[in-house]
C-alpha cells in the first residue's frame, strides 16, 4: 500500500513536471471517477444517480478538454512548420558567428 502511493506520487510529480496544472487536476478527476464507476460496475455499489450522472458529466468534459487541447497542439506545430518553411536559412558567416559581412572582397547581399 505504501509503495503504490510512493509511485503514485512520483508519478504525479513527473507528470505535473511536464504538463500544466490543469492537465494534473482533470487527470486527478479521472482517476476518481474511474474509481466511483468502477466500484458501481465491478463491485455493484450504489453512489446513487446523481454521482453517477456527475462522473459521466466529469468523463465528457474531460474528452472535450484533451479534444481541444490536442487541436490547440496540432495548430500549433502547423503554424511553426509553415513560419520555418517561409524563414531563410540564417548565414554562417553571419555578425553573430564572428564573420564580417564581406566575402572574399565583395559585399555580401
């Protein structure tokens, strides 16, 4: 018991570590509600219907959560791949590599 709530928090430690805190809060609601319909489900409990109705609720929202977080991403990595297809490859001779702006004599455009 001790030792699955050591990784459980370690665990938690490295998630929220890579992810916001409001990815760690909706992950911490799933885990409860996985747990309330997997007692009315596996073991027969009665929550009663509206504890019920709240985890589903719970459920849905968290779907449409990481939906709109998965599109937020892929947006963005559209948006960065077309500005790097539009960007010009940076000179290596450039000022801030140490080189000057002049190339064997001639002025460099």
């Amino acid at each position: 018991m001790v030792l699955s709530s050591l990784f459980y928090h370690l665990l938690a430690f490295f998630l929220h570590r890579q992810t916001s805190a409001t990815t760690h809060v909706v992950l911490g609601q799933f885990k409860t509600c996985v747990i309330l319909l997997g007692g009315f489900l596996l073991f027969g409990s009665n929550p009663g219907p509206t504890s019920i109705f709240g985890a589903i609720t719970a459920l849905v929202g968290m779907s449409f959560y990481t939906y709109l977080n998965l599109l937020s991403q892929q947006q963005s990595v559209k948006t960065s791949s077309r500005q790097a297809s539009f960007s010009l490859p940076k000179s290596k001779l450039g000022k801030d590599n140490g080189g000057s702006d002049e190339i064997n004599g001639d002025e460099s455009v």
